[in-house]
C-alpha cells in the first residue's frame, strides 16, 4: 500500500478512484504520563510519554484507514491528513483520512 499526503504518485497512474476512507483512535491520557509530564513542565523538554502516546495513536488510525482503502480495492492512499481533538476530559481522538485510489 502506497501512502502519500500528495494529491497524485509521482510516475504512477490514477486508474479507478474509491472515495475517502478513514481511521481512527482515542485515547486518554494515562496518570503515570501526566504525572511525569507535570514534572517535565517545571523544568522543560519534551513529554517522551505524550510523543509515544501519539506515535501510537497515528500508527493505529493510519493502520484502520489503510485497511479501509484494502477492502474497498484500493492500493494507495493519497492526500492523507491527521487531525486532532478533544472527546471528553483527558481522551483526544487521532483522526487519519485521504482518499483510497488504485494505481498502476
């Protein structure tokens, strides 16, 4: 499976175009995490929790839009965007989407 935030693969031709396919995760914070990260505050640097945290996250979504565009047909996904936001207290949903096309 060919992923691209493009709109086309560069030497590979669109043949049949199977709309936009999705995926998605949420996931709520974790206390451990948000303990370290109120330390981390204090003095600075990155929140390796939160960074692995969303790794996980994008990994997971892109995974459930991937085989969203597999069962429709596809063998690439172009124009892939991620997005963000807040479910409730604590819980934010990862959102992977783009559009499921075949190549050849």
């Amino acid at each position: 499976m060919i992923l691209t935030n493009i709109g086309s693969v560069p030497g590979k031709k669109i043949v049949e175009h199977f709309g936009i396919v999705s995926g998605s995760t949420v996931r709520a914070k974790h206390v451990g995490r948000d303990m370290m990260a109120g330390l981390k505050n204090l003095v600075g640097g990155e929140l390796k929790g939160y960074t692995e945290l969303l790794q996980e996250s994008r990994n997971e979504a892109t995974e459930r839009m991937v085989a969203q565009a597999r069962m429709l047909g596809g063998n690439a996904v172009i124009n892939i965007r991620f997005a963000t936001s807040s479910v409730a207290q604590g819980a934010a949903e990862l959102f992977a989407y783009g559009t499921a096309v075949r190549i050849e």
